[in-house]
C-alpha cells in the first residue's frame, strides 16, 4: 500500500510539474509581443509584430498583409509623371516657345509665319535693288529683294502700266534687326496684342525673306493702310499679282488661318506656278501646305 501511495504521489507530483511548466510558457508569451495587451493565442503575434508581416508561411496571419509589402510599387507611376508636361513646354529645337525654325530659309515657298521663323541671323545673298518706282529715293535696305523676286516685280510694274495702273513700292526687304525695331515701335504705339495683328516679331516677318514687299499706288496715298482696300490699284494686284509669280499673302476674311489682318498691298513672290494654284484654289499658303492654323 505505501508503495502504491507514493507512486499516486509521484504522479501528481509530475503532472503539477507539467502544469506548472505550460502555465510558464504561456505567460511569457506575452513578453516577446511589442504590446503587453494582445492576446496570449500565439496566432496573433504576427498581428502585432511588424516582422510577422513579412512572414513566408501561408498559414500565418502575416500573409494576409502581404499587399502592404508590395504596396511601393503602387506608387512609382506617381513618382514619374514627367510624360504629362505639354508638349509646348519640352518642344525640342525650337526657339520662343512652340515657334519652329525654317531648315530651308533661302527656299522660295518657305512658310514664314507665327509659328515658323527664319534664323536669326539669315540674310538672303542675292539682294539687288529692282529697277521700279518707290515711294522713297533713297537707295536703303528696304528697296532691295532677292534677285529672282525684283526681275518679276519689274514685270508686275510693267504689266501694270499697261493697263493703266501706276505703282510704287512701299517696304521689301527687313533684315532681323530692323524688323525688331518696326516691331517694337508698334507695341510702344498700341501695345504687344495688337501690334500682333499687324505685325511680326522679328524672325518671322516675310519682309526678312526678301520675296515679299508692300505696293501702293504711284501718289503714296494708303499706302500699307486699310484705305488701300477697293483702290483700282489693289483690285488690279488681287487680279494679275499671280500671273507674275505673287500672291496677295493677308487677303480678307483668312485672318484666322495665317494671323493677320487683311492687307491687299502685301505681296509674296512663290513662283508662277504655285502663285496660280493657290489663287485658283482662293487658299493661303497655310492651307495649301496644310500647316496648323495660326490662330483660331
């Protein structure tokens, strides 16, 4: 009996060590969570310990968050949005802007205009003075035009004394700086918008090529003026200028599409056959080179 009694006792004896021993373990577990308040169930310490969120095992808790540890990649796309900037703000090899410059300024259909400009520093080499009458005696910069351009202006004047029509020229060749002076004066005069209308900042005047020039009649009356409109001289030019290789550049009702006003004393020497098609088609030269609208 007394055996028996105390291997009852070694039992107990053992199985409180084994109590005693789990009780232990669970109280500790506690300890080695970053909060003394989660719960002892050993499933929640990756709840509550940043390093379970990247735990591999797909049995724990952790796996469930696994998105937050990818989550960066979410938002690279807004740390690289540099592909959304207007075009007008990056364009490349241009210069003021969204203003393109001419590769080809000494050809004779160059589109000058608001959106296309010469080089700074072109300068046609082949200026000569055309043998016509001017407003003016003198022989200055504003009197010449490219050789080509002067020997169909000598034409034009003729053909039109024929039909009993006497002109003068008023304004050919600018060059870039002289056309930053005109420019500048008409901003002081009515400011930069409208002096827009009516004239070019420098580069991108036709003046500069040296094939476009301002005629009037032989008297000087309106001359580049808006009563030179409906004058027998005007209406002669919009009728015969194309047969000499011009064309009336501004003409009325297109001064959306190439960003002046109408100016039936403006010329520009493109050649014969493109100055009959573009009349015969009552186009601009933006039109017919299908170039983006000016101004809308």
């Amino acid at each position: 009996m007394k055996q028996r009694y105390k291997y009852q006792i070694a039992i107990l004896v053992a199985l409180s060590i084994i109590t005693g021993c789990s009780g232990k373990q669970a109280e500790t577990t506690p300890s080695a969570s970053a909060n003394s308040s989660v719960s002892p169930n050993p499933t929640s310490k990756p709840m509550s310990s940043p390093a379970a969120t990247v735990t591999p095992s797909s049995s724990s808790p952790g796996a469930t968050v696994t998105p937050l540890a990818s989550s960066k990649t979410t938002t690279k796309p807004q740390g690289s949005q540099a592909p959304t900037v207007s075009p007008a703000a990056t364009a490349g090899g241009t210069k003021n802007g969204s203003i393109a410059v001419i590769a080809k300024p000494d050809s004779l259909t160059a589109l000058v205009n608001k959106q296309n400009s010469l080089p700074s520093d072109y300068e046609p080499s082949d200026l000569v003075y055309p043998d016509v009458a001017f407003v003016f005696s003198e022989k200055i910069e504003k009197r010449k035009m490219r050789k080509e351009a002067a020997g169909a202006l000598e034409k034009l004047f003729a053909g039109a004394k024929k039909d009993g029509i006497s002109l003068a020229g008023v304004s050919a060749y600018r060059s870039y700086a002289t056309q930053k002076s005109v420019f500048q004066r008409y901003v002081l005069k009515d400011g930069e918008e409208k002096a827009k209308t009516y004239s070019a900042v420098p580069g991108t005047s036709e003046h500069e090529t040296g094939l476009a020039i301002d005629v009037t009649g032989s008297d000087g009356k309106c001359a580049a003026e808006d009563c030179f409109g409906g004058t027998k001289e005007a209406n002669w030019l919009e009728k015969h200028a194309s047969e000499y290789g011009f064309i009336i550049r501004y003409p009325k009702g297109k001064a959306a599409i190439t960003g002046y006003q109408y100016e039936p004393w403006h010329i520009r020497y493109v050649g014969t056959d493109l100055s009959k098609e573009i009349v015969s088609k009552n186009v601009t030269m933006e039109e017919y080179f299908k170039a983006v609208p000016v101004t809308k």
